[in-house]
C-alpha cells in the first residue's frame, strides 16, 4: 500500500509516513507542512509558549522522526513557488542531520 495526499493529506501523509514507516510501500506526500514551529511561524515577535505545549507538538511534527523514512521510498511534490514547499525543505534539513538523503 502507498500513502498519498496534498496539502492537508500531504501534512497527514507526512505524519503517517514518519510514525509508521514500516506499513507503506512507499510515501509520495504533497505540500501541507511537516512541523509546526516554522509553519506557523511560532517564536515570530519573541512569543513562547510552556514545554508542555512545545512537548506536544513532538507528537505531530515529522521532522522529530526523519529517522524512520530510512526504511521507506518517499518522494515529496509540490510546486516550486508554493510556499508549502516548506514541508519538504524541513523533511530534508530533518534527513540530512540523520545522514540521509
């Protein structure tokens, strides 16, 4: 089976894709976003929020588990003047601190 989606089923397929790696053939997610802090552009303005709230992002954030698409064929579309390019910007900075490509 192969996971797809775009924009909020690309956010979900980055999501699935990273938390349960092994179920997929392969992953193919398009734009949505893969972590919160710079999507949402979080700390703009000098915010903070409580550790609580930050730990729970960790739950959702792909990039927390770059890791695991190790075992797993992805490839990430999406246009390249769309600003939901982030997503895969952020999954590859995430791979290439683990060694991957």
């Amino acid at each position: 089976t192969v996971i797809r989606g775009f924009s909020m089923g690309g956010a979900s397929t980055w999501h699935l894709a990273v938390h349960h790696a092994d179920r997929w053939a392969a992953a193919a997610p398009g734009a949505g976003f893969s972590e919160t802090p710079e999507f949402v552009r979080a700390f703009a303005g000098g915010r903070t929020y409580p550790q609580w709230q930050t730990r729970l992002w960790t739950l959702y954030d792909a990039t927390d588990w770059a890791s695991n698409l190790s075992i797993l064929p992805l490839i990430a579309y999406n246009g390249d003047k769309d600003g939901q390019k982030q997503a895969a910007d952020m999954m590859e900075k995430a791979m290439a601190e683990e060694g991957m490509k």
